[in-house]
C-alpha cells in the first residue's frame, strides 16, 4: 500500500499535515506561538517557535521530543539540517538528476 505523502504547514501556532494530493488535513498540532517553522529533512520533520524547538511524528504529529533552548531567548527560529538529501529520503541532489537523465538519453539513444 502507497504510504500517504504529505505537504507540512506551520501557521497560526499550529503545525498541519495536509494529503499531498487531496489537500485534505490529516492531523494538527498546537505548537505554541503564532509564527511555527517547519523543517522535513526527508526522514525527520521538526518544528520551532518561540525559541523552542520539537521533533514530530510525520505520520501522526506525536512530539517525539522536545527542546527549550534555554537561554537563548524567545525569538524567531530558523532550521537547517546537516542531512544529506538523498534519493533514499525521496529528495535527489542535482548530481544524481543528473546521472538519472544521462541514464535515461544513453537508454534512449541505444533503443534507437
């Protein structure tokens, strides 16, 4: 069975799953403050606000855990991961697009 891909939306305190193709909702978490940044590094989804940040369940929005950033104040976050995209998490780096399609022409071209 296909596994349902989802677009993540942070927005009004919450975070949102939403059905890729549908649109419709699966499942909402409040979050905390009024501005939530999201992050999907292909394998993990994580939420800031508020200077605090939360690693969620992508299937389900269950906190997995969670981090107040002491001392650091209350501000904006912004997130970044030092993950690499690969083809495995469903993200293709440019290179392997590359080689993909190089694939594909010589495929083509032998085919005639």
């Amino acid at each position: 069975m296909k596994k349902t891909e989802l677009i993540f939306v942070g927005i009004r305190g919450c975070v949102v799953a939403l059905d890729h193709d549908s649109g419709d909702e699966v499942w909402r978490v409040e979050a905390g403050s009024d501005y939530v940044t999201v992050l999907w590094d292909g394998d993990a989804l994580f939420a800031a606000t508020s200077g605090e940040i939360s690693r969620l369940d992508p299937d389900s929005g269950a906190v997995l855990w969670h981090n107040k950033l002491k001392g650091l104040g209350r501000g904006l976050v912004n997130l970044a991961s030092s993950k690499a995209p690969t083809a495995q998490t469903g993200i293709e780096t440019s290179a392997e697009y590359l080689r993909r399609a190089a694939a594909a022409a010589a495929a083509a071209a032998a085919t005639g």
